[in-house]
C-alpha cells in the first residue's frame, strides 16, 4: 500500500515538472540589458509581441505593457529640459 501511494505521488510530481525552453535565453541575448525593464524593451526592439516577451522572462503581461508605455527616465529629462529652454 505504501508503494503505491509513493508511486502515485512521484507520478503526479512528474506530471506536473515543466519543460525547458526548446531555446533557452542567456543573459547575453538580452543586448547586455540586466534589469527586467531593459530586457523587455530590448525584446520589443527585437520585434516581440508583449505576449511573446511576457512568456519569455516569465513575467505578466501588464507588466511588460507597463514598461512600454512608460517613457524612459532619461527622455523624461531631455524633454523637461527642452521646454526650459524654450
């Protein structure tokens, strides 16, 4: 009895194991980005869908829509200073 409610718990741990990415992404496949922001603007230069980057770093879709729509902090400042001046 015991075996078998071994065996059939080591099955459904085995069921439930996720395969690995046919093409796993390195770090390197990134352009060098290392914080989640920089990766998934870098994918979307690459031509990815948000679906597609959300899949990839594992993360939600909203997330990656975030990051999208959000100006960057540096073209914030160009922007502000732009108006100052004029």
């Amino acid at each position: 009895m015991a075996k078998q409610q071994a065996a059939a718990q080591t099955s459904k741990v085995e069921s439930t194991n996720v395969a690995a990415p046919a093409n796993p992404v390195t770090e390197a496949d990134y352009g060098g980005a290392t914080t989640t922001s920089g990766k998934i603007r870098w994918l979307a230069s690459q031509g990815k869908t948000r679906s597609e980057i959300a899949k990839a770093l594992n993360i939600r879709y909203q997330h990656v829509r975030n990051v999208l729509i959000q100006p960057l902090k540096s073209d914030q400042k160009k922007v502000e200073n732009k108006s100052e001046t004029a």
